[in-house]
C-alpha cells in the first residue's frame, strides 16, 4: 500500500514537471514586448524618450492630461537593463529624468509625470 502511495505521489511530480516544462519552452515572455504606460497629469504635451548608457531613443509624444502606452524597443534591452525616462516637454524648459530602474523583456513599465 505504502509502494502504491509513493508511486502516485512520483507520478504527480512527474506530471507537474512536464507541464512547467512545456510552459516554458513556450517563450510567451519573449514574444511580448516591454511596454512603457505613461500617465501624463500635466498640462504640456511631453517628448518620451528611453535612455541607456549613452543610447537615448524616442518612443513617442505623450499627450497632455492623457495615458499613452509606448513599445520599447527590442534592441534596447538585453536580459535585465538598466533604463532611465527622459519626458521632454514640448513648449517648455527642462526636460524630467527618471531614477535608473532596471527592466526585463515583457515588463511593463508605468511613468507617471504629475502636474506641475
């Protein structure tokens, strides 16, 4: 009886591992893109940019008091990257710049620019 129980619990095992297995081989986070969801709360439409090292890359205009959704682009991220936002505003002075966070392929990334 003992036999009987070990082996049912071997054959659970079993079956969970070759689900996680074919879920994995799958690459479902690879075929999703890193997305960047910007919550522009100010008045000023902004420039967004995407910024590593020295590699800066415009992804688009977010439009004042708006929510725009920008795909980062696949060439900039390389496992985990460290990425810092850059919001220019279009019609004003000084550009925000985001602190370093570091993004992984799939991610999906919220830069909220508040009213100023």
């Amino acid at each position: 009886m003992k036999f009987r129980t070990i082996a049912f619990a071997l054959l659970l095992l079993g079956a969970g591992a070759c689900k996680t297995f074919s879920r994995g081989s799958n690459n479902s986070d690879q075929n999703q893109g890193t997305v960047v969801q910007v919550d522009n709360q100010g008045f000023l439409d902004m420039t967004v940019y995407a910024a590593r090292s020295t590699q800066r890359v415009r992804l688009g205009i977010a439009p004042g008091n708006g929510k725009t959704n920008f795909p980062v682009p696949p060439g900039l991220i390389f496992g985990l990257t460290s990425l810092r936002f850059i919001a220019d505003p279009i019609g004003g002075r000084r550009a925000s710049v985001s602190q370093e966070i570091t993004v992984a392929p799939g991610d999906t990334v919220t830069l909220t620019i508040p009213p100023v």
